[in-house]
C-alpha cells in the first residue's frame, strides 16, 4: 500500500471488495470528491477493468462511486504517464527534483491543470502516495 497511509475501516473495506471482485493486485486506494481511485499492481490493470469494463460497472453500481483505475508505474514519470492517461502529452521529464509535464497544447494543458489548478493537485497526491516528488505542468 502506499507510503505512510493509514486507511479507515471504510477504505479497508472498499479494498476488499476491489480485490474480490476484480482478483487484482490493490496498491492504493483513496477518495477525492465522488471518486474512488485505485492503484493496481504493474500488470493487472486489465483484470481490474474486467472484459467490457464489467469490473468498473459492477463496483460503480456497488459503492455508488465513480471508480478510476490506474496501473502503478516503478518510476514517477511512468506513474504520472499512468496517471494522466488516456491525455497525451509531449515530453514527461525529471528535473531540478520535479517531474514536469509539457503540454501538448493549450487544451491538454488546461485539462492537466483543471479548474482552480484541482486536476494538477490530483495528479501531485496520487503520485506523492509513492514518491516524493512534485508535479508540474509546462
């Protein structure tokens, strides 16, 4: 699970059921606003989604939550790839101890940013569960 977390019951509970139903490997689980977001294990992203999304279906019905499933990536640029997805962007780099993200264009940057920088600080407590880094977009 990720670094230095401390889930509730609630949370323990939601990664029962995700293992359960989908037989994935669960890394990370947290919430933010109506949104669930699981990390799964390297490879298991495609059980965890189940054929046609049935999975995902399934758990939205069940926990009355959106779900976004995310494959843990072993380096910071590939978990903010992951992240990210399915936006593209230009180049992801390490530098200066940040990963900083060039947009592609103006309207890729501004859905990586988000409203009020919101989809940004996302981005920054997702990847920050794993490593410390911080996030920026170009």
């Amino acid at each position: 699970m990720g670094k230095g977390v401390i889930y509730d019951q609630e949370m323990m509970g939601l990664i029962n059921l995700l293992s359960r139903i989908t037989h994935a490997r669960i890394k990370d689980c947290f919430k933010e606003e109506d949104t669930l977001y699981c990390i799964v294990e390297k490879g298991d992203i495609g059980k965890a989604i189940g054929k046609e999304g049935i999975n995902i279906k399934k758990l939205c019905q069940l926990t009355n939550k959106k779900i976004r499933m995310v494959e843990f990536g072993e380096t910071a640029i590939k978990m903010v790839k992951n992240f990210i997805y399915p936006l593209v962007s230009e180049e992801i780099k390490e530098e200066d101890g940040a990963v900083k993200i060039i947009g592609a264009d103006k309207k890729t940057k501004s859905l990586l940013i988000g409203r009020d920088g919101k989809n940004l600080k996302l981005i920054n407590k997702a990847v920050n569960r794993f490593y410390d880094i911080e996030i920026k977009v170009i």
